[in-house]
C-alpha cells in the first residue's frame, strides 16, 4: 500500500513563506510525475504544481514566480516552496504522485491547512 504523508503547513501573514514536504512510503517501484493541488472552501480542487521524474516543471499561472516545486528521488519526497504568500492562497494542500508498484496507480495524500491572514 502506497502512503503519501504531507507536512510543514500552517498560518502565515501576507508576504510570508512555507515550505511543504510529502514523503511516499510503501513498495514503490517508480514514481512518475509528482505535484500539489489546492482546495480552498467552496470551490474545485486546482493544480498548483507538478515536476516529473526527469524534473521538468509545470506551474499555475496564480504561483508562478512565487512557488518552487522540487523532489528528491532517492528520498521519495516532493518539496513546494511557496513565498510571497496571499490571502488567496489559503487552501487545503494536497500532494498527488504517480506511482508503479506492482500496477500503475494515482495517489492523494491526506491534505495539509495552508492559512494566510493578517
């Protein structure tokens, strides 16, 4: 069984910064691509970031500028750096992989509180 465990959310003002880590556990053969996406209340689930196996990265149009996607293979982590953080990047944060184990299969973590207020 595959597990991707988010960490390092939280409150932060306007102008601040946080860093979010994933780290996936379980029997993995390869992980593909792998990415963040937001929730905010009342609205749909929005890709935030993605970077493949082989790095390249993809960003939305709202980050781009302001967050940094990164991953370490070897550990099985995926990073979001995000700085200059708005009011309206207040969501849940939820970390999604492409994993191969014994099949291909897409997983989700369990989201983490991202809060930016004054």
């Amino acid at each position: 069984q595959v597990q991707l465990v988010e960490s390092g959310g939280g409150s932060v003002q306007p102008g601040g910064s946080l860093r979010l880590s994933c780290a996936a556990s379980g029997i993995i053969f390869r992980i593909d691509a792998m990415g963040w996406y937001r929730q905010a209340p009342g609205k749909q689930r929005e890709l935030v970031a993605t970077i493949t196996s082989g790095g390249s990265r993809n960003y939305a149009d709202a980050v781009k500028g302001r967050f940094t996607i990164s991953r370490d293979n070897a550990k099985k982590t995926v990073y979001l750096q995000m700085n200059s953080l708005k009011p309206e990047d207040t969501a849940v944060y939820y970390c999604n992989a492409g994993v191969v184990t014994t099949t291909f299969g897409n997983y989700w973590g369990q989201g983490i509180q991202v809060s930016v207020s004054s």
